[in-house]
C-alpha cells in the first residue's frame, strides 16, 4: 500500500513539473526615453536630473542598471533620427515585466528624496524648460533574449561605441518574419557567437516608427566594431541565413546610431 501511495504521489507530481518546465522563459519589458534638446544649458540640466535624481530613484525602485548615452560626434550624419540641430540623450530602462513599467510613475510621486533632488528640473518654468520634447519607445524583448546583458567592456567609456539599430518592416508579418529570423533561424545566435556583446533585442511595441525591432550590440571602439560586423559578413552562418528563400524582404527602413555611454551611466 504504501508503494501504491508513492507512485500515486510520483504520478501527481510529474505534471506539474512537466507544466513547470515547459514554461517559456519571462521576458524583460524596456523603454527608451529620448531627450530632444536644442542647448548646452538644457542638456546640463537633464543631465544633471538623471545623475542626481532620476538614476538615484530608479535604484530605490528596483532597478538596478540604467542606460544613459549620448551621440558620438561625426558618426551619425546618414542617420535619419539625429538631426543637425538636435542633442539627444537616449535612456534605456530594464523593467522585469510591464507592471513594474506602470507603477513606476506612482512610485516617483511618493519618493521624496527624489522630489527634493529633481526640483530645479521637475518645477521648470514654461520659458526655460529642460527639454524640447521627451519620445518614448517600449519594447518587449526577445524569446531568443529575453533578459538584458551588462556589455563586458573594458574601454573608458568615451571610447565605446554602442550601436543601436532600428530594423522597420513593410507590413506586420514581413516585420514578424525578421523576428522570428532573429529568434528561431538563428541570428541572434550568429551575434552571441562573434562577441557582439549585444545588450539587448526587442520588439517595439509602442513608438514612432512602427512594425520595428531594434537592438543595441557594443564595442570597445570604432575599429572594434569595424571588425566584428566584417567577421560577420563573411560568416558561413550568416552567409546561408541570409539566402533562405522564407527571409527575404522582411526588412523595409533600417536606421543606425551610434552612441556612448555618460560617466554616470550603469551600462
């Protein structure tokens, strides 16, 4: 009787553990926070609001590693989102899931170091406001990434260059057909084998330039990255991926910046 119980047990048990394992992995939930500015003193002013209080709360909420970078000079005059007379600060924020994304907000009106610390920014008069606009993009990542990587780099960070790629498709599916290029034929594979130390990928969500992916791979410097992206031209993994009749044409606008990490920044 009692071996009777024990295989009874065992036989309970098993699916919940095969439930359990078959699970997919959870997936982190980003957002990039664009500051469009038009001068010096404005981009002190964000800046010195991100180092002092912004960065400072989003560690008191939980997350532990923020992104802050700004565009390398005469490395981006073909790009189509960084205009002549426009300095952007691009913010990457990791969120372990959408809910902790939406209560983020509420968890800053509550902070009061934080109210005390952003002040000069949070109570901007209309004639000598911080900023021209903030743009917001939300993404989910990857299933074949589906947690952010802390680049293992060991350049100052004036010297790095994060790449951030934007990948628009024509219509849904041709953009859902890159993706999944990405995840199940093996791209994202093809980068984590050539040391591309990519950071994260994600499929935005909600933003401007819609269906898009975008991913942010990261180099010790230009003739780092120089290299790496020649190793993967000639890549026989990526020589064969990028023929397979069933991924042509997925992609429609692709658009490049390349940007550097401030001092203050946790990535």
């Amino acid at each position: 009787m009692h071996r009777i119980s024990l295989l009874l047990a065992a036989f309970l048990i098993l699916p919940v553990s095969l439930l359990f394992a078959n699970k997919p992995a959870a997936r982190d939930f980003y957002q990039i926070k664009i500051y469009h500015l038009k001068s010096a003193a404005q981009e002190k002013q964000v800046d010195d609001f991100l180092q002092s209080a912004y960065l400072p709360a989003l560690h008191r909420a939980g997350i532990a590693k923020v992104g802050v970078f700004k565009l390398i000079d005469g490395l981006n005059t073909d790009s189509k989102i960084a205009k002549p007379d426009e300095k952007l600060v691009y913010v990457f924020i990791p969120f372990k899931s959408s809910a902790q994304f939406h209560k983020l907000e509420q968890q800053l009106e509550k902070d009061a170091v934080f109210q005390r610390e952003g002040k000069s920014y949070l109570d901007a008069i209309h004639t000598a406001t911080p900023y021209e606009r903030i743009e917001s993009i939300l993404l989910t990542a990857f299933d074949g990434n589906p947690r952010f990587n802390i680049p293992k780099l060991g350049a100052a960070k004036k010297d790095r260059i994060y790449e951030l790629r934007s990948y628009e498709g024509g219509t849904e599916k041709l953009y859902q057909n890159k993706v999944d290029m990405f995840n199940q034929g093996g791209e994202v594979a093809i980068f984590d084998n050539l040391g591309f130390n990519a950071m994260f990928y994600g499929e935005v969500i909600s933003g401007s330039r819609m269906p898009n992916l975008m991913y942010m791979t990261t180099f010790e410097n230009k003739a780092d990255r120089d290299a790496h992206w020649k190793s993967f031209g000639n890549d026989p993994s990526w020589e064969k991926l990028k023929v397979k009749p069933e991924y042509q044409n997925n992609v429609s606008k692709i658009d490049t910046l390349f940007l550097y990490p401030t001092e203050y920044s946790d990535i």
